[in-house]
C-alpha cells in the first residue's frame, strides 16, 4: 500500500514536471518565432509606406527581411526535426557505415567553414564501422562540428575521433569531437542539451543560432540506444562523446 502511494506521488511530480516543461516550451518557441516575424513585419511596413509615398525601396530592408525569413525557416525545420526524432515518427534506417568514407564526406563542407576562420579538423578513425542511420549520424556530427567551429577563435584545432570502448555498461562505439576553444563553464553543462539553451544568447542568435543543435544531438543519441556527455575547462576547450552501443537493438 505505501509503496503503491509513493509510486503515485512519484508520477504527480513526473507529470507536474512535464507540464512545466511543455509550458515553457511554447513560450520559448512563441519568443523564437516572434523576434523575426516582428522584424519582417517592422521592415516590410517601412517598405510599402516608402513605394506608397514614392521613394525608393531600400534593397537593405530586403536583405533583412530576406534574413529573418531563413532564419524562421531553419527554426521551424528544426522544430519540425526535434518533434519527429523525439516521436519516434521517423523510422531509423540504420546501415553498416564505413566511418573514414563516411566521416571524409561529412568533413567536405564543413572544412570549407572552418577553413574561413583558418582553423582545422582532424581526423582519427580507430575503429572502422558504424551500425546506425547514416542520415542522423551525420547530423550529430555536423552540429557537434559547426558548434566547434562557431564557437571558437580563429586558427583553433576540432579533433574528430571514433574508437570503440568498453564502459561499465557495455562497449560502444565514440565518437569524440573536441576543440581548443573558449571552454563552458561547468554550471551551464547540464543545461547545454536543453532546448534553446545558449550560453550568450545574443551573440549566438546572432550567429544564426537557435539553441536546438544539442538537443537535436540528445535525441538523435537517444533514438540509437546511446548517449551524449560532454567535458569542459574554461580555456582550454570542449569535448563531446557520442556513444552508440555495439550491439544496439535498434527501434526502426
Ligand atoms: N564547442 C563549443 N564551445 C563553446 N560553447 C559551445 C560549444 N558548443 C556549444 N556551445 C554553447 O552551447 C550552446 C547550445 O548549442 P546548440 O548547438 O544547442 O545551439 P546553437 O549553436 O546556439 O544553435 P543551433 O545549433 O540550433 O544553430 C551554444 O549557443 C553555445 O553557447
Ligand atoms: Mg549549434
């Protein structure tokens, strides 16, 4: 009987605690969306009012405008991503994937950005295959990348590593990506993998973040059985794990 009622209590608290997060998270998404949509509206008014009274249109207006309108675009891409991912809507097509070709390829546009900033990826393929959805592996390791690369200084190294490993819970497949860049503070570890957590939000959005690349991670690691860690000093850089494990009874 009394364990029955703990039992209850426990599941109060659960559903308590996730109508709490559902009500953020449409305030959050609410806020996400309104910063954009009120710019274009903002510039879109100012336009028409100059065609209307016979001045030229701004093409600069129209860049903006231009601007916000990707940016709502790739919010809502996300969203629509992290719902179908989280879900289970989308069915995992894993394959045996060869890592060197596999990693190579995914590097191809990815280095053309880190080479802007005079920074490098490196390579290290310990292990050779990957049993998992070549589509969503390719993602967490595109988030995990551009974040190094965005994240950090000019002329900053990002090491991307797979190694197969043996945990208390089993042996895994890692992939590792670490750079040498500013480091996050450890009390905003736990949060990172939160939907729309960003560190400096101002500096991120502008960016062109939206604080949905990790979460997407988590679940992506999620839906294969695994996880994702993360380790950090502050000026030394930032590393993240991504385990898959070996013999994954994958949901597909
Ligand atoms: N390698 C890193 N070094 C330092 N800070 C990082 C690193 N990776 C992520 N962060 C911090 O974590 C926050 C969350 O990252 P996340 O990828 O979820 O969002 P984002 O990059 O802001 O937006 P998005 O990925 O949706 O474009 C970032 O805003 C940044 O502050
Ligand atoms: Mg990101």
């Amino acid at each position: 009987m009394i364990m029955e009622k703990i039992d209850n209590a426990d599941v109060i608290a659960a559903l308590k605690k996730a109508e709490k997060m559902r009500i953020e998270f449409v305030a959050n998404v609410s806020h996400e969306l309104r910063t954009p949509l009120t710019s274009i509206k903002g510039y879109t008014e100012t336009l028409l009012e100059d065609l209307e009274e016979g001045r030229p249109a701004d093409p600069e207006f129209l860049k903006i405008i231009l601007k916000n309108s990707n940016r709502l675009l790739a919010l809502i891409n996300d969203l629509l991503d992290l719902s179908a991912i989280e879900s289970g809507a989308d069915d995992l097509h894993p394959v045996i994937l060869s890592l060197r070709e596999f990693t190579e390829h995914a590097l191809l546009t990815l280095e053309q950005n880190a080479q802007k900033k005079g920074s490098k990826i490196e390579m290290m393929i310990e292990t050779p295959v990957l049993h998992a959805d070549p589509k969503r592996v390719e993602q967490v390791l595109t988030n995990l990348i551009e974040n190094a690369v965005k994240y950090c200084p000019n002329q900053s190294l990002i090491t991307v590593r797979w190694y197969e490993e043996k945990q208390l819970d089993g042996r895994f497949i890692t992939l590792q990506v670490s750079d040498n860049g500013p480091g996050i503070p450890e009390k905003y570890l736990d949060r990172l993998f939160e939907r729309f957590y960003r560190l400096d939000k101002g500096r991120s959005r502008e960016m062109g973040g939206t604080g949905l690349g990790l979460s997407i991670v988590k679940h992506i690691m999620q839906r294969h059985n695994g996880s994702v860690t993360v380790e950090s000093t502050l000026g030394q850089g930032t590393r993240f794990y991504c385990r898959f494990p070996l013999d994954p009874t994958l949901k597909t």
